[in-house]
C-alpha cells in the first residue's frame, strides 16, 4: 500500500511550476481535480480536464453528461466525440440529449458521385443514371477497382423511367452478392427508384424488389440498408433453403425455420410503394438485436392499413430490443397502430416516435397515454389534425412536430 497518501495517483492530474496560475498550483487528484479544473477561467485548462473524464469511470461520464449543456461550442463537440466512446452509457446519455447523434444515416457519409474511386473513408458513392446499363457499367468498375475495398457506402439508384427499371433491383442485387468479397468495408447500402424531379408527385414505382436475404447474409457488416420500391408480387426476404421443412420425429409435427438474424444492422428504412402484409410480417419477424432505426413506408399515394397481428414481434421488442427511433407512414389505420405503440413494451425505449402522412384521427391515444411524455420527439406531421388537438399535442412535455397537415406534400421516395 502506498504510505504517503498525499502523492498524485496513477491517473490524477498534477498543476503547478511558476508557469502555472497560483490557485492551481496544487496537486489535484481523482475525480474531484477534475472538477475543480473544470470551473477553470482557463480554456485550455477545462479542454484537458474533459479529455481525461473517462479514466473516471460513471463519475466521469457524469461531468461528460453536464458539459453537454456548457455554453462553449468546443466544450459541447468535446463533450458528444467522448460519450460516443464511453459504452453503453455514454450512448443512453446522447440519446437521451439528442438522438440523432447516435443514429445511424447516411448523412455519416458526404454524398459522391461515383467517377472513380479517391479517398472512399467518408464517402458515400452513388451510381445514379437515367441508363440503367450505364449505372451498371459504373457498378462493375467500381468493384473491379482495388480500393472498392475501403468503401463504407454505397447508392445504387435507378431511373423510374428506364425501361430496364423493373429487373434492376434483382440484377443490382445479385452482383452485389457475388461480389461481397470486393465490398469488406460496406456499411451502409441503398439499393432502388430514383428520380431527380422533386415536384413529381404520387408516381407509382417500377421497381420490383427481390429477396434482400441473399444481401443480408453477404454483408454481415452491414449497419444501414434501405431498400426503395414495390413489395407485393415478391417474397422479398425469401431464403435460399435447400431444406424448406423439418419435422419433428417425436410428435410429427413441423418446426418452424428460424427468422434471419443480422448482428450488426443498425438502420433499416423500407421505402415502399406498396408492400404486402405477408412482407411486412416477416421484416417485423427479423432478428435484429442492433436495430435502432425503423422507418417504414407503406405506399406513395393511397393510404394503405396495417395489421397490427403483423407488428407485434416489434411491438413486444422480440424483434428489435434496442430500437430508438420508429417511423410509420402512409398509414389508413394510423390511430389503431398509434395506440398498440403506446400500449405495447417497445414504447418503453423509442426515443424518437414518427407517424405521419396517414390518418391520426383526433390524436387522443397520444394525449392520454403518459408514456409519450418519455419520447425525445413526437411527429405527427401530415395526418390533418385540427388545430385544436395540435395545440393539446404541443403541450406535452416531448418535442412536438405537426407540420403541413392539410396539404399534400412529395415524399421521401423522391427526395
């Protein structure tokens, strides 16, 4: 044991030396030297003091979690950059302050049109063409380049127009497959409609999306898929099985095949334009144990219902267990669906609740239920609300949003 408790530990912080100012010309140890240097006039001083909050264990995290509101903008980046590295509850604390810190986008990667491959760390490259043989010309290219290696980010986006639109999705998808050996790196994939005019409303889709279960095996690294286009006629997480069934010899009975379990993925946005309900039950049946984001559009013009039957792996958390962030649109039945969310376990984690462009009614369920009160933020944009019931939705203790509720909008399909 060390005799002489007075001298500075393995972690705490010595100040003093004639360069020094003369209050802190002092032997400042553990966490409460922190602290104490933390209230410095000092720039520099609080800067170094912050940095070594994590050797500080909860404690630390703590003085993290109050420099989250410090006046100084570098403070407050400092202060996100280490709770982004302190576990698990440095990542609760950022998404208790702002989810959107923590949620995986694509806004992590800088949009880049994809020529030839520069510094791909950062980048996200898209293949976007009005030729869906030239957007697969540029496709090939790219992975026969030796730095498609370090490419985090993909787009692979086709022309709504193009005559090829319907087979693109299943031919993108293949040879992204075949060729996951060339991709390590992939992170974050887009793969389907395109359209580069904002003001063209209601357009139905052309693309036909084919089973995504051969993209999610291939890319076990992946953190962020969204897929665009429609989901009726197609099995679309259809597994490659050569054994369909198995039975059990003790009672002849069938056991059910498990659903696909994907480790890493942290964003799954299904953009459709019309999916069916037995797609929508077998996305909510995934096994998605690092889901944080769920965004799930149901139709671009009609209003299309839901089945709650469908949603309720979801909504028990059996599915997703860690999601934060939930989007429902384009939803007939939105008040059905509303009150299953507040009422079921997985309201107990969202952070962010999203349900827009459908028909909220009068939006009681939200207003009687207190569990909406622990949300970060509440949208309800598009569901032609009166204004009266806006007014009572503004008065909850969450972030409120309820914008353009009685006019029609283009959506995020052609954004």
């Amino acid at each position: 044991m060390n005799s002489n408790l007075n001298q500075p530990g393995e972690f705490d912080a010595v100040l003093g030396g004639n360069a020094q100012h003369q209050n802190y010309a002092v032997v400042l140890g553990g966490i409460e030297g922190i602290k104490n240097r933390l209230n410095s006039e000092d720039y520099e001083v609080r800067i170094a003091a912050l940095e070594d909050t994590l050797k500080y264990g909860d404690e630390g995290i703590n003085l993290l979690i109050e420099a989250l509101y410090d006046p100084s903008k570098e403070i407050h980046e400092l202060a996100i950059n280490l709770l982004r590295k302190a576990g698990i509850k440095g990542k609760q604390a950022l998404l208790d302050y702002d989810p959107w810190l923590v949620l995986t986008t694509f806004n992590k990667w800088e949009d880049y049109y994809y020529d030839r491959i520069n510094d791909p760390i950062g980048q996200a490259y898209c293949l976007n063409s009005q030729n869906y043989i030239n957007s697969k010309n540029k496709l090939m290219r790219l992975l026969q380049d030796p730095k498609a290696k370090f490419i985090e980010a993909l787009k692979c986006q086709f022309y709504y127009r193009d005559s090829n639109c319907k087979i693109a999705f299943k031919d993108f998808a293949n040879t992204l497959v075949n060729f996951s050996k060339a991709l390590i790196s992939l992170k974050a994939l887009l793969i389907g409609d395109y359209c580069d005019l904002i003001n063209i409303k209601y357009k139905h889709s052309n693309t036909q999306v084919c089973s995504i279960h051969p993209l999610l095996k291939a890319y076990p690294k992946l953190e962020l898929l969204h897929i665009r286009g429609r989901m009726l006629e197609e099995d679309i997480l259809k597994p490659e099985l050569k054994i369909v069934q198995v039975r059990n010899s003790q009672n002849n009975s069938n056991i059910p095949i498990k659903s696909l379990k994907h480790e890493s993925l942290k964003t799954l946005i299904i953009d459709a334009d019309g999916i069916s309900n037995e797609n929508l039950a077998k996305i909510c049946q995934l096994d998605l144990p690092s889901l944080e984001y769920f965004e799930l559009w149901l139709n671009r013009s009609e209003l299309s219902n839901i089945k709650i039957d469908t949603l309720t792996p979801m909504l028990l958390g059996d599915s997703f267990p860690n999601l934060a962030y939930l989007a429902i649109r384009k939803c007939g039945n939105m008040s059905e669906v509303a009150k299953a969310i507040v009422n079921f376990p997985i309201i107990e984690n969202l952070k962010i609740l999203e349900l827009t462009d459908g028909n909220l009614s009068n939006g009681d369920v939200l207003l009687k239920s207190p569990t909406v009160n622990r949300l970060h933020t509440l949208n309800v944009s598009g569901n032609r609300l009166h204004k009266n019931t806006i007014e009572q939705l503004s008065e909850l203790k969450c972030r409120v949003i309820a914008d353009y509720q009685f006019s029609d909008r283009y959506y995020s399909v052609w954004e």
